[in-house]
C-alpha cells in the first residue's frame, strides 16, 4: 500500500538566481546578437515559467505535490523552495486541532442508561492516507481536494467531521465496556473511577478507528459524564445510600477497635475488674457514645455489687 514519502525540491533563492541570469543572457542576446532572438524569447518563457514554482511553507504545514493525478511526494520541510511549475500543490497542515464530541447517551455494561463526552487533540500524521485513503459524500467528496478545489479551512473541516463521527463510535463502544459505578467491589475499572486505564483504551480505540485516514489522537479524555435524566435521581440516592454505608463501615470499625483498646487497658493495669455482663454492658455504651449521630450522655456502671 503506498504511503507518504518526501517530494523532490529545489533551494528556492537559487532558482532566483538561475532566473535572473536567464533574464540577463536573453536582454543580452536581444541586444547584441538579434539573430539569437528566438532564443531569448524560449530563455524568457522559461523564466517566467520557473517563477510559478516557488513555494513557501511555514511550520508544521505542509504541501502535498502531485503531477497530472499522480501523487509525487509530500513537503514537509519550512521555508522557500522551488518545485516542478506543472505540479499541482495542496495545501495541509499538521498543527494539532481540538475537537469536543457532544454528550451522547448510551447504555453502560449494567445497562443503565448514561450521558459520556469527550475531549481530544488530533493531527493529520500521514498526509497521503489523508488525502487519498477515505471518501464521504458527507464530507465534501475527497477528490475535490486532490484538484486544489477546496481552502485549508474547508480540507481541514472534512478531516474533522470525519473525526467526529470514528469518535462517536468509539466512545459509544468504550462506555458498553465498562460500568457506570461499581457499588460491590472496588476492583473493578470504571467509567468513574478508571481514570488513566480508561484514556488509553480510549486513545486506543481512536488511533485504530482514524490510522486508516492518516491521522493521530494525541490526546482524549471523557469530559462529561452522568446518568441519563430519567435514572438520575434514582441513581443519586443509591449513590447517597452506598456513601452512608461505607461512612457506617468505618465509623462501627473505628469503635470496636476503641472499645477492645479501653477493655484491656482497663484489665492491664488493674484499674476495674469486670465480670462478662459488666463488659457486655460497657461495650454496649461506648459503642452508643462512638457510634451515635447525635450527643449521648450514658451511665457506665463498674460497680463491683
């Protein structure tokens, strides 16, 4: 399969220079020997021939070269060069360009209905796969371009209605994959809690879908993301619900470990002796005292009687 490679190219203030002299010699035939005007006037034409060969490109742009339909390169170098005048040039760029991907709904891999969007930085990579290797009636048909029809503007705005619509795929695919939320386990990756996992597989999934038309996913990250509106609030107050829980977990786990560490220092320096009802009694208090949401002002009786 053919691919990007670099187009011939000349210093272009040489080819000044070459012209200059030419203009020079064909003044100087036409003056000194008229015979030669023939001559001279060949020496004029290819001049002024040569001087539509100049191009000039600035960075991170591009010119992408081709002759009576047949691709002859791609320049990517900066500066002033000269180039065959019968080749057709084609402007890109490969800045990188931002795209943020609407919220869409789609449902995760429990089933629940949620809302996902993203954010990524794009760059044409492979110019000739650009240009050549896709084609969408949708999207201003390809080989407009390849004829110089269309400006930057509106090449660049193909390529990235194009991008759009691979994203859209792929963050469908990516959040069926994964869950919402996990409320059983914390070992599970997340559309949540996945973080760095979940933007690779999703840069991933990008640099699959758009290798094909030459261009690379620098960088993507989900933007948006909740439940769809009609589970909102009921996932809401489940989400309140697991938080209560977990908070209780630790709360009642902080206690008992208080309440064993005031029991055996009781006991170890012989401060109280305690029959089991009398320890029964002062668990059940302490655990009223570190456990209640509100004051509490218990009776702990170690009374011996």
């Amino acid at each position: 399969m053919e691919t990007e490679f670099k187009s011939l190219k000349a210093n272009g203030f040489l080819m000044i220079f070459n012209i200059i002299i030419a203009l020079i010699i064909a003044a100087y035939l036409i003056i000194v020997m008229p015979k030669l005007i023939i001559l001279s006037i060949i020496l004029i034409l290819f001049a002024f021939l040569g001087m539509s060969g100049f191009i000039m490109i600035e960075p991170n742009d591009m010119k992408i070269i081709m002759l009576f339909g047949k691709y002859k390169g791609t320049i990517k170098d900066n500066g002033f060069f000269w180039i065959n005048p019968f080749y057709t040039k084609i402007k890109l760029t490969s800045r990188a360009r931002n795209l943020d991907v609407e919220p869409i709904k789609v449902n995760d891999k429990a089933g629940n209905p949620v809302m996902i969007g993203l954010v990524l930085v794009w760059k044409i990579r492979d110019s000739y796969k650009a240009l050549f290797d896709i084609d969408s009636s949708e999207t201003n048909s390809i080989e407009s371009i390849n004829i110089g029809g269309l400006s930057l503007s509106s090449r660049m705005a193909t390529f990235q209605r194009f991008v759009s619509i691979q994203s859209d795929s792929a963050l469908r695919n990516i959040a069926s994959e994964y869950s919402y939320d996990n409320n059983e386990s914390g070992e599970e990756v997340t559309l949540r809690s996945g973080g760095d996992a979940i933007t690779k597989r999703l840069e991933q999934e990008l640099n699959n879908r758009l290798s094909i038309a030459g261009i690379e996913v620098m960088e993507a990250r989900i933007n948006y993301l909740a439940y769809a509106p009609e589970i909102a609030s009921v996932m809401l107050r489940r989400q309140q619900a697991d938080a209560i829980i977990s908070a209780r977990e630790k709360i009642v786990e902080g206690a008992v470990s208080m309440v064993k560490l005031a029991i055996d220092k009781l006991e170890n320096e012989n401060i109280v002796e305690m029959d089991k009802d009398k320890k029964a009694n002062l668990v059940s208090n302490l655990l009223v005292v570190l456990c209640s949401d509100e004051q509490t002002q218990p009776i702990v009786n170690t009374s011996s009687r």
